[in-house]
C-alpha cells in the first residue's frame, strides 16, 4: 500500500506500543474519542505549554452533590469541548453524573469530518 492509498491512522492515546513493537495508532473516530477524554480529566495548568487546556472535571469530584454542582460539571465540560474540539464534534447530548470519587460523562456527540454518530461514556476517578 502506497503512502497515498493508505488510511489516516493517529497516534494511540495513552501513548503505547503495539504487538510488533511500534507506536500504536488509532482510527480517526477512535483518537477523536481520545482527544475528548484528554480534554475532560485534564486540569488547566497541567500542561506547560497550553496552561488553560482541559476541563477541570475532576477538581469538582469531592464537591457537596447537588443539581447545582451536576449543573456546574455540564457547564464546564460542554464549554471545554466546545473550545478544544468544536472543529471536530457536534455535542448532541451531555450527561453528567458524580458519584463518591467517580464521575461519568455520558456523551452523544458526531464526528464532523465523517458524520459518524457516537455514544460513550468517560469514567474519571480521583486520588483520594
């Protein structure tokens, strides 16, 4: 297969090897799903270089529960994806839950360059 014919593949996030010893990669659709869950348990000023990057999502986990707080969270993720991917993912519907130290991000969103339509669910849990 030429360099021309060949499929657009991304590197695997998180980053690791694959079975023949080099760098994994992922399908388009796949590294936008990866894309979205770097940018949901990423706290702004953890990275050096982009100190506003993320959502923050997790800094919220151990916050009193309640609508207001669920409120917050929807807020703060439909912002930051909005910001980071919004050349990438239509957002169609956003749920988000906190439990104890784990929140859920249920997340209906499209893939803009092929029109896929997808339904995943981010789980993130916080050091205690």
């Amino acid at each position: 297969m030429s360099p021309r014919t060949r499929p657009r593949s991304d590197i695997a996030f998180p980053f690791r090897a694959d079975r023949r010893g080099r760098t994994a990669h992922a399908r388009h659709d796949e590294h936008v799903r990866d894309l979205i869950e770097q940018v949901l348990f990423t706290s702004p000023g953890e990275r050096v270089m982009r100190p506003d990057f993320g959502c923050g999502l997790l800094d919220l986990v151990f916050a009193p529960n309640s609508p207001e707080l669920t409120s917050t969270l929807e807020l703060s993720v439909q912002a930051s994806l909005q910001r980071w991917l919004g050349d990438l993912i239509d957002v169609e519907d956003l749920d988000v839950v906190s439990e104890d130290n784990v929140v859920r991000v249920h997340l209906s969103y499209a893939v803009r360059s092929t029109g896929t339509r997808r339904d995943d669910v981010f789980e993130g849990r916080a050091a205690a």
